[in-house]
C-alpha cells in the first residue's frame, strides 16, 4: 500500500509540473502577444490582400456623389486591417466656399462618438476595478434615483443598452432662451464669478447649470415598457460619477487613463482652449444660440451650457487618435504592449445584451442590425458584411466610428454634414458611410 501511496504521489506531482508549465506557457504566450503588438502601423492595402485599385476607385465615387449633392462639404476617411493603416484620405472643404481643403491632421467635433470614447472607457475600467457593477441598481452610485419610484430598480445595464425606458432627450437650450433672446440667470456676455463655463465667444455658462441638469434627469418619465428606446440623458450624468468614485474629474482620468498613453495627443475637450497647430473644421451655422458660425466649441447644446465638457458629446479629436482607442477596443482591451481594459469586459460591453426584446444594442456601444447580413446595403447598418461581433457609435455631426474584431478592420468616418444646417440629411438619404464600409469587405484580392 505505501508503494502505491508513493506511486501516486508522484503521478501527482506529474501532473501539477506540467500543469505549472502550462500555465507559465499561456502568460508567456499572452505576454507575447502583448509585447509584439506595436500599436497601428501604415502599410497598403495589398499587405493586408486588399485590391488598391479597386478600394480607389469606389471610395472617390462614393465620395464625389457626396460632395456633389451636398452630404457634406469635405470629409475625411481611414481605414486600419490588420493593425495597418491601409487607407487615409480627405475629400473636399471645410466649408462649400471651397477655400480650405480638408486636412489629414484636421480635429472635429465628434458629437455622440463621445459616448463610446470618452465616459464609457472610464466605466469599463470601474467594472473592471469592481467600483461598478452592471446589474445593481443604478441608484446604489446616483443616490437621488434612490426617492424615484420609476427609477430605483434600473440597472447600469438596462441604462446603458437602451433598454431602462428613459426619455431620449431634454432640450435645454429651452431652458436659457425665452422669445429668441438669452437669460441673464444663466448665460453673462463675459466670464465673472459664479458663469465660468465658457461656451462661446461672448457667452458664460452659470457654473451650477448642472444642478439644473441633474434635476430635470431625475424628475425625467420612465417608459413602463421595457424595449429599446435610445437615450442619451445618462451620458450627462456619467461625468460627475466617475468623478465620484474616482475622486479625479472626468476629463483628467480618461485623459490619464487612456487618451496619454494610447498616444491620442488631440482627443479631448474644448479644443479651442489647447493651442493646437491643427485646424477645427466648422459645424453649424447657428441661428439661435451662439448667432455665428460654430467652429472650435462643441456643436450639441447640452454639452454646451455644462461647459463643453460631457458624456454625451463634447469630444474632439483626429482620424489617426481615434483610430488608436478603436483598435485598442477591437484588441480586446490592450494596445502597444499596454493593457487598458480586461478582455472580459470589452467582450460584454460589446456584445449585445437583449436580443430577445428586438433590441440590438451592446453596453452604450451600437451593433449592427440583427438581420444585417441579409439586408441589402441601401437597409443595412452599417456595412452588411460587417460581423455580429462589431461595434461602433455614430455622431450627430456626421462622425461615424466602426471596430471589427473578427475581420480586424478598423474604420473612421468624418464629416461636418451640419454645416451650414442640421437640417441637411443627404448623408443619411445617400447612405453614405455604410456604402464606404463595404468597400473594405469587397475589396479582398481574391474576390
């Protein structure tokens, strides 16, 4: 018997020195991985078995109908396969004056991309430090939700897949401006003690306007129906929680955390303030709130009159910077040799969480459309050949971002398309980003 007991002790050991080894193998693998990723790098398309011509010859087409019927006056796209950047131009002006070209290092208002690039990194990174958890109740980190019958139940889940009933949207420009003139109570021509959030030239924001922000959210209707009903209200409160359970202002800890070291010099908040050599291309011509010419300040009012700081749109910043946050999200988390986020949570923020309820919505990242590979391009969103593991945000100034990590292939789209009116949809009605999108699905050198 004691032969045997030895016997098996030895099996044993066997077995826990090739697990050991195993285990030291995957870390050095993962670790590997890590240390040969160098970040995006420039290459051509046929590196990565694209045809050139062919991805030429339907981007400028596509681009030239925009133009010409007025989509946009310029834009600029890029696109990244296989961690190379393989495509980037501009097309056009900044405005239909035609005097300034669009330019490679040109920063633009991102609009609602500043959802998924600029507070949602910042949860991700709170899930994965344990300070958030998505299936409490939201108001265990917003306490005044907490009194709210309609609201104490709502999860972070719910909340950020669209799925809580929330109310799109409040305007409150509505709330400064009475019979087309400006409030004194809350916006002053010049920047004095208690209107320190500049939102213009010639227009300080009072500093306390977010209380008023909060109240109105918080005393915002709540859809008994539980569908998918986008909103972007909680984008506005998610700066001020992140700064509560980080004791860091929003802006310095995604700063910090993300835009420093993934190397995006240009992405952030009030571009106007940072002397920057690159050019703000312009938005709106706006009639109502600022009487001018938008260029340099956020276009969204809501970001506006909370100082141009926000979740919901505020963020500023070049093709080549976004391009570095997206592919980092489309590594899973990580980027040159640095891990941001755990490959566990981007997986669940990215994936969609209630298919069952027609809803195809990931955590505050959009998806494709559930049946998208059986739509014809003029339905699909975005490219029909876009996988189910895809996922990206548009902006309301026409900023459209796209990672894919199944198919590695990163893409960028912006343009100005509220300039000179918000009122201008020809970008939608020609279909524009989704069609480029799929260029890149079509041009394989085998096709």
């Amino acid at each position: 018997m004691k032969k045997w007991n030895n016997h098996f002790i030895f099996i044993l050991i066997g077995i826990l020195f090739v697990f050991s080894n195993l285990q030291a193998q995957s870390k050095q693998s993962n670790n590997l991985d890590l240390s040969l990723d160098k970040g995006l790098t420039y290459g051509l398309p046929s590196d990565v078995g694209l045809d050139s011509s062919y991805i030429r010859h339907r981007v400028d087409s596509i681009m030239t109908h925009a133009i010409r019927n007025n989509a946009f006056p310029g834009a600029q796209l890029l696109v990244a396969k296989d961690r190379k950047i393989i495509f980037h131009e501009a097309f056009g002006f900044h405005t239909y004056d035609s005097i300034q070209k669009v330019a490679l290092d040109d920063i633009y208002d991102l609009a609602s991309v500043t959802k998924i690039t600029g507070p949602l990194p910042a949860l991700m990174k709170l899930h994965d430090e344990g300070k958030l958890d998505l299936d409490a109740p939201f108001s265990t980190y917003w306490e005044p939700w907490s009194k709210a019958k309609d609201k104490k139940d709502l999860t972070l889940r719910e909340i950020l897949s669209h799925q809580a009933g929330l109310e799109p949207y409040i305007v409150f420009l509505d709330e400064v401006i009475k019979n087309g003139k400006i409030k004194r109570r809350y916006i002053r021509p010049y920047r004095k003690r208690g209107f320190e959030n500049k939102a213009y030239d010639n227009l300080y924001i009072k500093t306390n306007f977010y209380k008023k922000v909060n109240r109105a959210i918080n005393k915002s209707e709540v859809s008994n129906t539980k569908k998918y009903k986008y909103s972007g209200l909680s984008f506005l409160i998610y700066p001020q929680l992140i700064k509560q359970l980080t004791g860091v202002p929003y802006d310095e800890f995604v700063g910090t955390n993300f835009y420093t070291p993934l190397g995006c010099s240009t992405l952030g908040f009030n571009p106007s303030t940072k002397n920057y050599p690159n050019t703000i291309v312009p938005t709106e011509v706006d009639t109502l709130f600022r009487k001018t010419l938008t260029q340099g300040w956020v276009h969204d009012e809501n970001a506006a009159l909370l100082g141009g700081i926000s979740g919901n749109a505020g963020l500023f910043g070049t093709a080549t910077d976004l391009a570095r946050l997206m592919q980092m999200y489309a590594n899973g988390g990580s980027y040159a040799g640095k891990r941001y986020l755990s490959e566990k949570t981007v997986n669940e923020f990215t994936k969609i969480q209630y298919p069952e309820n027609e809803n195809r919505r990931g955590l505050g990242f959009d998806k494709p459309l559930l049946n998208n590979m059986e739509l014809p391009l003029e339905d699909a969103y975005p490219a029909p050949e876009a996988s189910a593991e895809s996922f990206g945000h548009s902006g309301f100034t026409g900023t459209f971002v796209w990672a894919d990590p199944k198919n590695q292939l990163v893409f960028i789209f912006l343009s100005n398309r509220v300039y000179p009116t918000r009122e201008n949809r020809n970008l939608y009605a020609l279909n524009v980003r989704s069609a480029l999108h799929q260029v890149f699905y079509k041009a394989a050198l085998s096709q």
